[in-house]
C-alpha cells in the first residue's frame, strides 16, 4: 500500500519529484503536513535536533517546487 504523500504526490503528477525525496524526506513532509506532527516531535523520534527536522523538511519541499 502505497503512503498517503506518494498517493497525493502520484495524483498531482509529481512523481518525478517524488523519486528525489530521500526516504528520511518523505516521511518528515508526510509527519509534518498530513499528519500535524510538529517539527520539535519529530526530532525526538529521528533523534536529532528541531533545526536540522526543520532544514531536511524545506530541502525536500524545495526538490518539489523544481517540478
């Protein structure tokens, strides 16, 4: 089954830009935006700090805008 931001990504024909998300990318933008999840929660579960959740979520935001 596929994820619910592959799903959506796939339907507004983004799935080249898809491709280019890292595994770590996609599921951060997917906690963020479709499951509200906060950046400083998000950090507790990769371990790492609020600030790098926030740089790898625009990063991969910015790998969508190319297309």
């Amino acid at each position: 089954m596929l994820d619910r931001l592959e799903n959506i990504l796939l339907n507004n024909n983004l799935e080249e830009s898809y491709n280019l998300l890292t595994r770590r990318e996609r599921k951060i933008i997917n906690l963020y935006y479709l499951e509200g999840y906060k950046d400083k929660e998000i950090a507790v579960f990769y371990d790492l700090t609020r600030q790098a959740i926030n740089y790898i979520r625009k990063k991969g935001i910015n790998k969508l805008k190319i297309f």
